[in-house]
C-alpha cells in the first residue's frame, strides 16, 4: 500500500485533471477518429441484421430465453438473469424450456440434449436426443431419439436415466403432461407414469399387428388407440381405462348398426377423439369400396351447369359418399350410433359432447359466397333425437360458438348475438340491451359483414364476452344483463384478449371451434391499440383495465411468469430495431435485456411518420411516409409508392434490409438507398374497386408533392395481389408516376369473374359479389362497373413504363391475367417488360429467387427514378443478364 503525503496527493489530483481534460478533448474531437462516422448502408451489409424473438420467461421471471435468427440460418439461443445480466449462449439451438428456476433445456442438431443448471451453470449434454419435455410437476424429462432404433427415455432434471424403452414408433403425452402414452418393440402399447414415481405399465404386448393415432382423454383418464388390420384392411379399435385398468375392443362385426363395407378410418376432420367424461370415443368410418377404386386420368369429365356443385368440388368435397363419416362407440355399454352422413356430412360437436350440431355447407350451391349458408340440426347424441334450429345460418366458423358446458349454441345472424338455449329449445336475442354496433363497421368490403367477434364463455355458462369496435362486454344468455368490462371507446383505444394467453374460439371442434372458460375472477391480459399507440393491460373486476406498456411504440411478443406478475415485451419502430424489456410487476420500471441490431447505429437510418390527407369526397384518410436515410432537407427526392389496402399500421413496424423478401419490395432498402416510400390507406366504395384506388392513391400521392420534398417526376407506384390489381388500373388513369411494378395482379375483371379458383374448385365470382374485390353485383347485372374498373379496358391509356412479375404457379391469382396484359402492352408497343418465376405461386418462396427479385426490381427502380443505365435483362429480355 502506498502512503502519500499532502503535497503528493495534490500533485497526483492535478495530474488526474490534466489526464481527465486531455481524454475528455482527444474523446471530443471528431478528427481524433474517436467517434465512429456512419455511411450508407450496402447490400453488403444486410447479412448484419438479425431477428430477435421472444422465447420463455421462467417461473418466477428470474431468467428469460429469446433468439436472434440470421438470414443465413446461424440462429443462436441466448438465456439472460433479469436481476444479474447473466447469460448463457446456445448456438444453433432450438426448443428452449425452462424447468421452474432449476434448469434450462434445449436441442442443439450437433449436440443433441442440452441441460443448464441455473445456479451453477454446469452444462450437462446428452446427444442422440431429438426430442424432448419437462413434465409438469417439474420432477422429469421425456425424451426421445429418432433414429433407426427410436428410443424413449424417461430422465430426472439431472439427465440421469431412470428408464428406457426401445423400438418407440410413436408416443403422446397426455395433456396433464405426467404420463406419456407409446407403442413400441413386437406391436407392443403401454403407458408410463411419471407422478411420485416412474411406473409403466403395459396395455397390450406382443400383438398380432402394430398401433398408432395414440389419443389422450382431455383429463388424462383414459387412452384410446388403433390397430391396423391383419387381412381385412380393417383396423381395430381400443379404449383404456386407466383408474380400473379396463381395456374395451371395438368389434364392429357385431354391431349389428355397423354399416356394410365400411372400415374404421379417421381422418383429419374425423379425428379419433374421447369425450370428456369418458363415456363415448369418437372415430372416422369409410366406405371400403371407394377406398380402393382408381380414378381413370383420362376419363371424360361431365360438367352440367344444372350440378349443384361444380366438377373440381364434386372431386374435392362434394361426392359425401367418399368423405369419412363421424362415429361413436360407447365402450362400457358397446354401442355404435353413425353421426354424419351424407346428407349431414360436416359436424360440430357440442359441449361436453353429448350434442352434436350437423349440416351441409354445400346446402344452397350454388351461390357465391366464400363460406356459403347452411342449416345447423341440432343432434341429441343419447337420445337420437335431431332439431334443425337454424336455417340460411351464415358458413363463417366464427359465427357459431358453443359453449363449454354445452348448454347454449351462440351465433352471430342479423349483425345480433343469439343464444339458442338446448334445454329450453328457445332462442334469445344477447344484444338487446348492448347498444354499440357488433358488426365490423371497418369491414370496407362487399357482402356479408363480420362480427367484432366472439371471446368465450364464463363459469358455468353463466355468461359470454363479445367484442364491440373498442370494448369487451360480459353478457347474459337471456340478454337481460349487458356489462361493458373495459373502457376504450373514451379513449379511442380497442381492448382485446391477448391471444397468446388464450385459446380464442380456435381450438379445432371438427368441422368448427370450442369456445373456452374465463373466469372473471382472475386477471384477463388484454392486448390494445390506438390509432398510434399499443401495449397491454391487465384487467380485474376491482380495478378495470391498467396498463403494463402502452406507448406510440409497437409492443408485442408479450410473456407472463405462471408465478408472480413478471413481464417481458418487445418494443419496436420503424427507426428503432425490435428490443426485450422486462418488467417485475405492473407498477415497476421497464429494464432492458437485449437490444437487437446495434450495428444500425453505424449506418444513417430513415424514419417515418404519419401523414394525413382526404380523397375527392373529403373523407379523411391517413398513411406512412418513410423518409430516406440521412435526409437533407435541401433536396428532393425519388418516391415509391407501396400500396394495397390499409397500410397506416405498418408504420411503427421495423424492418430489416435483406433482399429474401417473398415480393421483392423491402422498405428499408429503398430508404437506405435514397428513396421517399409512402405507404397511403385506402378505403373503397362498394362497385368501384379501381377509381377508389385512384382516388385515394393520388390524393395522398399529391400531397406529398404539393410539401416540396420529393422528385415530382420521379415517383413509382408497386403493388403486390389486389394490390398488383390496383397498380395496374391506375396506370390507366393517371400518367402521375414515371414507372410502376405490378405483381400478380389482375388485368381483366371479366375475365377474372369467369375464372376457376383451380386452389379452391370454386369460381373466382365470389371475390367479386361478396369480397375482396368489392363489386357487390354480378358481372351481369353490371357489365359497365366491371368494364369501369377493369385494367385492360382502359389498357391504350397506359404511358408509364411497367414491370410486371408472376408465380409460374399461381394459383391464387391466374397467371394467365399477367400474361393477357403483357400481350396487350405488347400489342399497343407500351413499355413492359414481364418476368415469369417457373414453380413458383403467388409469392416467391426460394431463397435464391427471392434475391434475384429483389436485384431486378431495385434495377428496374434506379433506371427510371434515379437514371441510373439499364439492366441488360431490361433491354435484351431473354439474352440479357443480371
């Protein structure tokens, strides 16, 4: 230890100042090199970027997972402490899960098991696993490795085996995740417990054929599994019990009510499945016959306009003869009752799966809807008993609910709620005391307009949520209580259950959906938005709605501890790459954990904001204009023009440059690039799809002009889809844009009308008449709209010089329209130039396709906005080259 004296501390003090000064002036001074000089960013430089994405958060919100994914697939798991910063990297790992605060799981493809303990940070690895869960009593790991000889292996948290099972073929765990069902060795099923102790036990051995389509009871009570036949094609079909220890084999040759030629064979929509008190097993039956036929390729196909299906439905949908047929089995009492049929051959079943609602979606073919009417029967799966209860009911599967108990059938008909109630076999209006529109108000499409929608079902079917335009409301089945829960319209912001927290009306019920259970008495996360904000809440009966985060941010990816009121979120915006915050409770400050893409801040950077502007009836509308990097405002720039429908949301989005983009269009690299790129909102007055688009299109076009910042004679419109389509009509219309790109649009409506959608066997006219392209009338009953809106009615007009590209593939939007234009661009000697992507659809998923997209748009742009010498590819076609 050193001793100074008096004068020698007031030395090394002077000495500290002058040290102090003179880093202080080199750290200052730019022309030291001390501070890094931003430049322009490349399309060298697009490899830096990463993504981030939230992964877990642990049981009491001590530790966070997340992964930041790269282009060229090198992802990496990262696990972070959110009290001491520290942190564990898991490079090119997958499948993370936290095992309370103990330990941290992964599969790494080179490694195989990896299993960190938290307090220590010893990592242990166990390779050849390819597979894995923690059971959720926290004391076990199932795990699995897919090889030629699959094994499964049930460990402790430690990774120390304490039992192992070869040959596994196929294994399920059940839903309370403490056992795990399998099938293995010689045809062999059996079940482990994974409870106080490791026990198996074995259902069946030594079998004379193998199982599969392993199947869990909801609550974990019983299994139901196949068995493939022998000889007969047959398969069999079991039921266990596990409390007793009872197994039940189907024998449908002494079902006397079994049909004729018919084989067990569940299907995607006729799925094996045990209902929830464990009274009925549910399972697919089909005709054996028409298994086995072949259809002859060059057989003469019939299509007769008087068919109430057209001939691709027929093959796809519509011969019900073909469709497998929903059964039951009731085990204990060995009945077999056929549900659907091929009158009835779509079901939903109800409840506690002692209903089932019936019907045909092909009922009131033809029509020209995306979903068509149907007929809902009611079915009393005891009695037998069948009830139609409603009739030219909507087809949408949000439009009929059934709640939990089965008590009530909800549906949305007349932009009402309804209930019908089963046991009182009555109908009740729910809306009749809630007094804000339940139908979609900003649905700005023809045809049938959807509800706000339906959130679930209380306690007991006590009571239902829906959604209005801003709220969330609590009403009673007979329509006498209606309570608003939140309070957005106030404050102009909409609340919504978040749905990473919640199974909203989406878990498959067969040929529909199985509402879910809120209890009001605990805290609903609530997502919400304003016109510029979002975030979330947390909503009680005592206290309402408070937010965790809501600001002019886009907040998302939000997690919640099981334990606790920890939090975790990512914020972005559009200059602002995405970054992990966390929060220990509601009330304390947000702290960083990871900021994503660092390196932006050594190149300039765009930004965007808001704009407002009203189209020719004086609606007002908004959009997002998004400046070019390092911007000065003494200059003027080129513009591009994006656009398809409402695009305003996408303004506080952020977005990393790369040229793999399935349209080819990236924000970020045009603005890097120098390039203004407006983002305008569109709204649409039903019949007339394509002077909206103009209207709106132009007006917020001009309104950036008229503020002095952009190239007037250097703006380009692009537009992808219906956005393909409204580029390309508006070129008929205006010579405002000196080059445009158009990609799988539409040119010719008519011809568009009278299109087979080959994807979904039915004629495109229902995205005219009741959809997206919003005629609301048929061709002929407005052949002059039609011709109005239609590009290549007004194609002689076009002076701007046009790219245009397509899927070889596509079957959503016809390829053919892109090439019906190019021949008439071609016809009149217009500016075009068509590029044909072979064995791609409607948006380019090879990587190496995407890029050369990309390079070929950013060409295309440069030469006509910029002046920059064309591509070969744009003057010597099929001889040219990048």
């Amino acid at each position: 230890m050193k001793i100074y004296s008096n004068s020698g501390i007031q030395a090394a003090l002077c000495l500290a100042r002058i040290t102090f000064i003179l880093v202080f002036v080199l750290s200052a001074c730019p022309s030291s090199g001390q501070v890094k000089q931003k430049r322009m960013l490349q399309q060298a430089d697009y490899h830096l970027w990463h993504t981030l994405q939230s992964d877990k958060i642990s049981e009491n919100g001590n530790w966070i997972s997340y992964k930041l994914a790269y282009p060229n697939g090198q992802d990496t798991l990262f696990i972070k402490n959110t009290q001491t910063d520290k942190q564990y990297v898991f490079p090119e790992s997958t499948n993370g899960n936290f095992n309370a605060e103990e330990s941290f799981a992964c599969i790494s493809p080179k490694k195989g098991l990896q299993i960190l303990t938290l307090k220590t940070g010893e990592i242990k690895i166990i390779s050849a696993v390819t597979q894995y869960q923690y059971t959720k009593n926290k004391k076990y790991i199932i795990a699995y490795n897919k090889g030629a000889d699959p094994i499964l292996e049930i460990k402790n948290t430690s990774g120390i085996t304490l039992m192992k099972i070869n040959n596994v073929q196929q294994f399920k765990i059940a839903p309370h995740e403490n056992a795990v069902l399998f099938s293995a060795g010689v045809n062999t099923i059996g079940f482990i417990s994974l409870n106080q102790e490791v026990q198996k036990t074995m259902i069946i051995e030594n079998a004379s054929a193998p199982f599969y389509n392993l199947v869990w009871q909801n609550n974990g009570n019983a299994v139901a599994f196949l068995q493939r036949g022998v000889d007969s094609g047959q398969n069999n079909l079991f039921f266990y019990q596990i409390k007793d220890a009872k197994l039940f084999k189907f024998e449908s040759e002494k079902m006397e009510n079994f049909p004729a030629d018919f084989i067990i064979n569940p299907t995607v929509s006729t799925k094996l499945f045990i209902s929830d008190d464990g009274q009925r097993v549910f399972f697919g039956i089909k005709k054996r016959a028409l298994n086995e036929q072949i259809t002859d390729p060059t057989q003469v196909q019939v299509w007769n306009a008087a068919d109430q299906l057209l001939y691709p439905q027929q093959e796809e949908i519509g011969q019900w003869e073909k469709v497998a047929k929903l059964a039951l089995w009731q085990p204990f009492e060995n009945k077999f009752k056929q549900i659907t049929n091929n009158q009835l051959p779509k079901v939903i079943l109800a409840g506690e799966q002692k209903f089932a609602l019936t019907f045909n979606p092909a009922q009131y073919e033809p029509q020209y809807k995306q979903q068509g009417d149907l007929d809902l029967y009611l079915n009393n799966l005891s009695s037998g008993e069948s009830i139609r209860i409603l009739t030219t009911h909507s087809g949408s599967k949000n439009h009929t609910v059934i709640s939990p108990t089965g008590n009530f059938v909800s549906y949305f008909k007349d932009q009402k709620w309804w209930v019908y109630d089963i046991r009182k076999k009555a109908h009740f209006n729910c809306s009749i005391n809630l007094h804000q529109p339940l139908s979609d108000l900003d649905f700005n499409a023809a045809g049938e307009v959807p509800a706000y929608g339906f959130v679930g079902w209380t306690k007991n079917d006590d009571s239902f949520l829906l959604y209005d335009k801003f709220d969330i409301w609590e009403v009673s089945p007979d329509g006498k209580k209606a309570n608003r829960l939140t309070h957005g319209r106030e404050k102009n912001i909409q609340f919504r259950l978040a749905k990473q927290f919640y199974d909203i009306v989406k878990t498959a019920n067969y040929d529909g959906f199985y509402t879910f259970e809120i209890d009001l008495g605990n805290d609903l996360v609530l997502a919400a938005k304003s016109n510029d904000e979002s975030g979330y809440f947390i909503w009680n009966k005592t206290s309402g709605e408070k937010p965790i985060v809501f600001n002019a941010m886009r907040n998302n990816y939000l997690l919640k501890s099981s334990k606790g009121e920890n939090y975790a979120f990512q914020q972005q915006h559009s200059d602002k790459a995405p970054s992990l915050w966390f929060k220990k409770d509601i009330k304390s400050k947000a702290q960083l954990i990871v900021q994503s893409n660092k390196q932006q801040e050594d190149f300039y950077w765009g930004k965007a904001e808001e704009i407002h502007y009203s189209n020719a009836k004086g609606i007002p509308l908004t959009g997002s204009l998004f400046y070019p990097a390092n911007y000065d405002a003494s200059k003027k720039y080129p513009m591009i023009v994006k656009i398809y429908e409402l695009k305003m949301q996408e303004s506080n989005q952020y977005i990393n440059p790369s040229v793999y983009e399935d349209t080819g269009f990236n924000v970020s690299n045009y603005t890097s690039q120098g390039y203004f790129v407006l983002y305008p909102d569109i709204i649409y007055e039903i019949g007339n799809p394509g002077m909206s688009a103009t209207d709106c299109v132009v007006a917020a076009t001009k309104s950036i002009i008229e503020r002095g910042i952009v190239q007037k004679d250097k703006i380009g419109l692009t537009g992808h889809s219906f956005g393909g389509y409204e580029t390309n009509f508006i070129l008929t219309q205006t010579n405002l844009f000196a080059t445009a790109v158009s990609s799988a649009g539409i040119a010719d409506l008519t011809s568009f009308y009278l299109t087979m959608g080959w994807n979904t066997g039915t004629p495109e006219i229902w995205r005219f008449e009741n959809q997206q392209w919003r005629m609301g009338k048929s061709l002929f009953q407005d052949r002059e709209g039609y011709d109005r809106n239609s590009p290549i009615a007004h194609v002689e007009n076009i002076t701007t010089p046009l790219l245009t590209w397509t899927g070889g593939d596509d079957m959503q939007v016809d390829w053919h329209q892109s090439v019906a234009f190019y021949v008439a661009l071609r016809r009149l000697q217009k500016k075009h130039v068509m590029l044909i992507y072979p064995k791609e659809h409607h948006v380019i998923m090879a990587p190496k396709t995407q890029k050369d997209l990309s390079i070929r748009l950013g060409q295309w742009f440069n030469h006509y906005l910029k002046g920059e010498k064309p591509a070969d590819w744009m003057i010597k076609g099929t001889s040219g080259s990048n």
